[in-house]
C-alpha cells in the first residue's frame, strides 16, 4: 500500500478498535462496523487483518475476555456477574474462556501472577523510569480520597504503539497533550480532565498490544452541552479524536508529586496489592492518571463501594 494509504487504513483501524471499546456487550456485528466506518465488510475485514494482524471478529471477541479476565483479577464480581458485563451467559463464557486461556475462570482467578504479568512489568520499568517508593509514603491507602465521578465522554487519541506502548507513550505524550490543552482552554468549563490510560486490561493483555491513549473528559451534565458540541463541531476532526463513554461512581484518588510516567508502575503495583489485600475491590477495569501538572499527578480508581 501506498503511504498515505496505510495511513488511512491506520486511523480507520484505529476508529473501529475505538467502536469495540464503546461496545462492552460486542453487540455491534461486523457489518455494522464496516458501515460506521465507511467500508465494505470484506475489505474493512481484509484491511483490519492485515493491519492489526487478527480478524475483527477474533479482536472484539478477545476484548471481551480480557475485560472478565481483568475482572477476575481484581474485583469480586461472580462469574455470572462477569458474564454478564462481558456480555456472555455464564456457560457461553467459561466455554470461551477456556477456549482462550486453557483453564477455568475461577481457576485464572486463583492464580497469583498472569501470564502477561511479569513481561508486561519489567517492560513498564525500562521504558517509564518509575518512581521509587519503597517505604509507601506516597502509594498509600492513608493518602486516597472517596470521590464521586458523574458519567463522561472521554475524546481522545491512540498513542503510537510500535511494539513498546509505554515507551511510545512517554515519547509522543508532549504533542497530544498539548492539543487538549489548547481545547481545555477554550472550553472555560471546570470538572474537565486531561487523562491517560490503556485501552487494555492490565496485566491481561499482552504488553505489544497494549493501546496507551490521552484525552480530556468532559462530564454528560446539564451545562456541558455546549462544551461537547464544540469539541464535536471544532476539534474532533482535525485532532484525530475518538470517543468513549467513561461511567461515573466511586472512585479512590490519589495524589502523587510526579510525572505519569514515573506514577505509572507504582500505581498498578498499589493497585494490586491492595486488591489482593481486600482493601478495595475494582468495579471496573480502567483507572486513569489526570495529568494536573508537569510533576503532578491524580490517580483515579473505581472501586466497589459495598
């Protein structure tokens, strides 16, 4: 393919990876996609195989289990609950399940490090140069807050993957940011953030394949309405942004005095921890640092409040 035909098909890829995330259930068909997206189904299913390197059918049906395996980590939904969120009865769900990680889902919950785990923090620590607390001053249950969120829409972009996602992340962050800095500023509105994340479960999914994004939320509140159509009519286009719902409740924030590179390999390994401990339970998959500052940052949790 030509150059500026890769390209196309690059960010078209990306726009119906940024449809499946929006589509927890998988209820979208592949032929809905490919017409979202402007396609035919067999060629948007040629190109999405041969850009990505798996079928979209194979793709979405991953997500979704990566989303109950990420729930097994590290909430304390049932299997049925799971099931459900995933949008599978419970049989449908262990079958795949099994079908994709050898064992049963109570068995994966069981285990003590996935088998992505390890890879996935040692590559984060090369490529981040993480912050060292060792005496837990700062990733400390002490220093989070109960807050609630209401419901988001989160516009966003993709960072560059290159087979190293946390590198890529670190080293492209500075040109993104900067545009939802410029659209902050126009839209004079508090309880906006800039945030960054994974698409993906941590640690389910494989380290390569991770998808690192950064882009500002803006709340789905009375007041808001203008603040969404202008990023819709203005910058949506031309910056490249994709959309996700982002669902509102209980969350710990915690304050950290660093970049989001270097909170990044500490806050998972807080998170964890803590889960393991029963300190919390996640009520989602997708925490978020907000990026408050240059050397300042907020991380974001949900948390099952029992």
């Amino acid at each position: 393919m030509k150059i500026s035909t890769i390209d196309y098909w690059e960010k078209t890829i990306q726009l119906a990876i940024s449809l499946s995330h929006d589509d927890p259930y998988g209820e979208r068909s592949l032929k809905t996609v490919a017409a979202m997206i402007g396609s035919s189904v067999d060629n948007f299913s040629h190109k999405f195989a041969q850009v990505y390197g798996m079928s979209y059918k194979r793709y979405t049906k991953r997500r979704r289990l990566e989303a109950g395996a990420g729930y097994l980590r590290h909430s304390d939904y049932n299997v049925g609950q799971i099931s459900e969120m995933c949008g599978y009865t419970q049989s449908s769900f262990t079958k795949a399940f099994r079908e994709v990680y050898n064992q049963a889902p109570m068995t994966f919950r069981d285990q003590l490090y996935l088998p992505n785990e390890i890879h996935t923090l040692e590559r984060t620590k090369i490529a981040s140069n993480p912050h060292d607390d060792p005496h837990h001053l700062i990733f400390t249950m002490d220093r989070t807050v109960d807050v609630r969120l209401p419901d988001y829409r989160l516009y966003y972009n993709i960072l560059p993957r290159n087979n190293d996602p946390v590198r890529s992340m670190v080293e492209y962050m500075s040109k993104y940011q900067q545009q939802l800095y410029d659209i902050k500023a126009c839209l004079f509105l508090p309880g906006t953030k800039i945030i960054t994340g994974t698409l993906d479960v941590v640690p389910v999914t494989a380290y390569a394949r991770m998808l690192m994004y950064v882009g500002i939320l803006v709340p789905l509140q009375p007041g808001y309405e203008m603040a969404h159509q202008l990023i819709r009519n203005t910058f949506q286009e031309p910056f490249g942004l994709f959309t996700k719902q982002v669902p509102g409740g209980h969350y710990k924030m915690l304050p950290v005095p660093m970049s989001f590179a270097a909170a990044g390999l500490p806050m998972y390994e807080f998170i964890n921890q803590s889960c393991r401990a029963g300190y919390f339970k996640m009520s989602g998959n997708h925490f978020f640092i907000s990026l408050t500052g240059i050397n300042d940052s907020e991380i974001y949790i949900p948390w099952h409040r029992r």
